[in-house]
C-alpha cells in the first residue's frame, strides 16, 4: 500500500508532527514500508494458534508478603487540618 501526499499529511496531523514539504516523500515511504510490513504480518497462518498471555511459558515469580515500612500515621496526621478516628477529614464537595 502506497500513501499519498495527502495521507502522510493527515497523518502527520493527527500525530501533531511539524513537518516539511521535503519530509513528506521519506515518511510516506518509511509508512508505506510499515503498511506492507503488517499486511506480510496478517497474511501467516495462526489457525490453530492459542493466544499467550506472555511470550514466556515460565511461572511468576512471588515474594512473601512482608512490611517494609514502618507506621508513620501519627506522625502525617499531626501536621493535617482535621483528623479523626485515624482518618482525615475534608470539606463536603457533593450535596
């Protein structure tokens, strides 16, 4: 597929990219090479072909669940405008 002037144009400004009159032949061939690249792309057989969640077929790895900071509630709560009950108190905004 071969792009015109006028669609590197276009897309040029939907990507909001300032481009010069001397640019346009290079992107539209640099685009018309990506076209035909994904049209090579859709032309491979996936019948059959289970998707993957991820391209390696290995187990995630896990950590324990462990704390790793300490408690500074009341330390963040002491410098705040209202506080109570441990939790802080705003304005209402909705009526």
């Amino acid at each position: 597929m071969s792009l015109s002037r006028q669609d590197v144009e276009k897309i040029a400004h939907l990507a909001r990219l300032q481009i010069t009159e001397e640019q346009i032949p290079g992107f539209a061939a640099q685009l018309s090479n990506i076209l035909a690249f994904v049209e090579q792309m859709n032309s491979a057989r996936t019948a059959g072909v289970e998707p993957m969640a991820h391209p390696f077929d290995t187990p995630t790895r896990m950590r324990d669940d462990v704390v790793t900071e300490i408690n500074e509630r009341e330390v963040m709560q002491s410098i705040a405008p209202a506080v109570e009950a441990g939790l802080y108190l705003v304005p209402k905004v909705i009526e």
